[in-house]
C-alpha cells in the first residue's frame, strides 16, 4: 500500500518513536513539582520547548504546547483578538484558510465581532494588497496561513506581515504544512503548527506568541503553559514531537529537491494521460511534496475508492464525497473545478516506482468512473440556437456531465442552459467552461433551482 496522503497526518517519524518510548520511562511525573521524578520530567519539557523553538525561530518562553494544531488555532485567535478588544473587533482571514482558522472567525463574528475575507487568486494565492485595503481602523487582527493545506501554495506572508506591521496589526500564522519544510519568514506576531503534520505524535500543537504582542487568555486561566494552554502536559508527546521536528528539519533540503522532482512529473504527466484534467495551485510557490488535479465528469468518492482498492491512498477536496457535503471553501474561493479533485501529498521516503504505478493505474481509474457515469466523449456539430438541459435533482458531476453533452448539440454562438438544484453546480459549471473555453453567461433563479447559461464559443 502506498501511503499518499501526508498533508492529513504523516505516519511517525522513526525518532519520534524511539522518543516516545525514552520518554514514557522519564516524563510521567508532575513537572511543576520539586521531587526528583518532577525535576526530571521539567528537564524533558523545557528541552523539548527549546527544541521546537529553535526549529521555529523564536524565544522558548514564547512558544506554549497545546493539546492540538486547531487548539493553537483557537486558542491563538481567541487571546489576540481578546488583548486588542480596545482596539476594535474587526478580523481578517483569506477565504482559503484551514477549517479552524474560519470556525475561530465564525464564532468571532457570532459573537458581534466582523470578519473580512480576503479572496485568492486562481493559483489560491492571495495579494498583499488586498490585505492593505482591507485592514481598517479597529482590525485587532489578521490571519494568514504559511501555505495551503489543499493545494500547496506557499503564501506572501513577509509581505502581508510586513502592511500589517506598519498598521500596528499583529498577524497570525498557521504554519502546519509549512514547518517541517523551514521557518516562516517576515514579521509575523503569532503562529500554530501541529505535530502530526511533521511526524509526530497526534495530541501536541505549538502556539508561538511574540514578546509584546497583546494576548488575553480567554476561559479559564491554567497555571500551566503560561496559563495559554490548559491541562496536564503530555509530556512523552511533546517530547517525540519536538524530536522529529528537528529530524524533519535536519533531512528537509535533501527531501524537498527529490520529492518536488516526483511531484513536478506528476504535474507534468497526468494531464498527458488523463483527458479533461486541471492541475491545481501554484506552480512555482508550492510546497514540494504536494500535488493536486480535478478530474472533469467523475464521482470523487469514486475515484478515492478505486484508488485505494488499487493501493493508493489519497486525499480529495471534491464535494463529491460522502463527507463533504459543501464544496471545498479552498477550491471555490480559487473559481477552479471541485469534481473528481485528489490530492496527492508523498512521504520523504516515497519510491519513484510508486509514483510510476500510480501514473500507470490513474488513467484506467478515472476512464472506469467515466464510463459508469456516462461522461461524454468527443465533441458535436450541433445546429440548435438553444438547448434547456434538466439536471434537477442530479448531484455532483452529473449536472456536469450533462452540459457537456448539450454543448455539442448548439452551433457556436449558442446557448445551453442547465437547471439544477445542487449547490455545487455554481462553483463546477463556471470551471466547466474556463477548463474547456467556453462562455459562462452567468444565473439566475428558476422555478426551481438555478438555470445557469454558457454560450458555446468554439
């Protein structure tokens, strides 16, 4: 079986087991006791804070262990906009942030706060400039992830650090794809990572608040951490992560240059071998490790499961699986096709022979979905002026499929309209036809549903 989905949670790293193990013999005690058994376990957790912090590139005293990556999140977003409530309670996101970045401004805005999102480009990244217009005078702060935890684009964040700064805006970081690759640049205020993006146990998360940053924590205060984390420190899996943050670290050069070679020729070749593909993301500005495409007309939970009967295991952002119910936010915000999306995302000890065969099985995986749903083939020579496609009551790819066997019946210059009541349909139909050039002309409401009108253009 070949393990491609790292960019969820990457299996633990060889020293963070032998870490782990060490550790459960040393680290059990109370550190905040004075005993011995306490002494020895304090040692553990202040080296292993060091450790991180030294990977991070920041004060050990600013950098606290949290119970998860989306805690840190939480627990970050919370005590910023808490410590600048003075200030005002406008907040700033980009819409392709990590789930927990958005629930965090969800509740923010819940709770009488207001929320700015700023978009992406179709790359998914965002311009530092959008983030200059939106800062106002009560932002309390923004909010940028180092890079994209669907699609790989590494993010501006020195230069949208950098317009932040000169409004007196602190900015936060979710570095948790970004760390084990090096540090994050610029002059950010506040940042999160998670342990088992990088090999880790899961269960341990690091928030990082620089020295005169405001921070009130919010809920009930712990002595422990710095009173900005609560509860008993896992002291054992603090350790084992730190311990493979610096392993990742030391063996990152020489595993970025070999996996962003296998994940370019991915890029490169499964548009050659899959018809009707769109590669995803920047790229240039992308971690190197991560690689993903939306293939047109297919059934992504499909695709997922043929996949793995194939013995591969891969990750989606498509709204076509059972449990996303929504299209991807990343992929909607980018304008690019959700349908039939994987995202492939190699371990540093990946052989080229995997990646071949699984250049070798895609192709038949993704024709096999095809044929079952009825996915055209080829185009036509159609002569109507005008053709009213019902796709209600259809979901995802279908109401797809059918407007790409409409659009052959109209000359060029024609219409097809497409009703349809799935949700998914606004953000698929006008990557249909940027993917395949033709006309979006745009919605409006139906009796039922949406029509949605594209003009064939060639």
């Amino acid at each position: 079986m070949s393990y491609f989905d790292v960019a969820s949670s990457a299996p633990l790293h060889p020293v963070a087991r032998q870490a782990l193990q060490a550790s459960l013999d040393e680290g059990w005690a109370d550190p905040s006791r004075l005993y011995r058994e306490g002494r020895r376990a304090r040692l553990l957790l202040d080296a292993a804070r060091e450790a991180a912090a030294e990977a991070v590139g920041c004060r050990a005293d600013e950098l606290v262990f949290t119970s998860s990556g989306t805690r840190a999140v939480h627990s970050g977003m919370a005590g910023a906009l808490a410590g600048r409530r003075r200030v005002g309670r406008h907040l700033i996101v980009s819409a392709v942030e990590h789930s927990s970045v958005l629930h965090s401004a969800e509740a923010h805005e819940d709770d009488g706060g207001a929320v700015t999102e700023v978009g992406v480009d179709r790359g998914g990244a965002v311009d530092p400039e959008a983030y200059a217009a939106a800062l106002r005078e009560d932002t309390a702060l923004a909010c940028l992830q180092s890079a994209n935890h669907e699609v790989g684009t590494v993010q501006p964040v020195a230069r949208v650090a950098e317009v932040c700064r000169a409004a007196g805006v602190p900015l936060l970081v979710d570095a948790a794809q970004s760390l084990p690759w090096g540090q994050v640049d610029g002059g950010w205020s506040l940042l999160t990572g998670s342990a088992h993006k990088w090999g880790g146990p899961a269960g341990v998360g690091l928030l990082v608040v620089r020295k005169g940053v405001r921070f009130a924590v919010r809920g009930p205060v712990d002595e422990r951490e710095s009173g900005r984390a609560v509860g008993f420190e896992n002291i054992p899996a603090i350790v084992a992560a730190a311990a493979s943050l610096r392993a990742v670290r030391a063996e990152a050069d020489a595993a970025g240059v070999r996996l962003r070679e296998l994940t370019e020729r991915i890029r490169a070749r499964v548009p050659g071998l899959v018809p009707d593909v769109e590669v995803v993301g920047d790229p240039v500005r992308r971690l190197p490790h991560l690689v993903t495409f939306s293939c047109l007309y297919v059934d992504g939970e499909t695709v997922l499961h043929e996949l793995d009967r194939a013995g591969f295991s891969v990750s989606s952002g498509s709204s076509c699986t059972s449990s996303t119910l929504t299209p991807s936010h990343v992929l909607r915000a980018m304008g690019v096709v959700s349908e039939g999306n994987v995202r492939v995302s190699l371990p540093s000890g990946v052989e080229e022979a995997e990646v071949e065969r699984f250049l070798e099985v895609l192709p038949g995986v993704v024709r096999g979905v095809r044929e079952t749903l009825g996915a055209p083939v080829g185009g036509g020579d159609g002569a109507a002026e005008a053709v009213t496609v019902d796709a209600l009551g259809m979901s995802c790819p279908l109401p797809v499929i059918e407007l790409a066997k409409a659009i052959g019946r109209v000359r060029v210059g024609g219409t097809v309209t497409v009703l349809a009541d799935d949700e998914v349909a606004a953000v698929d139909i006008p990557a249909w036809c940027w993917t395949q050039e033709q006309e979006y002309v745009g919605e409006r409401p139906a009796d039922r549903g949406v029509a949605y009108v594209v003009r064939r253009s060639s």
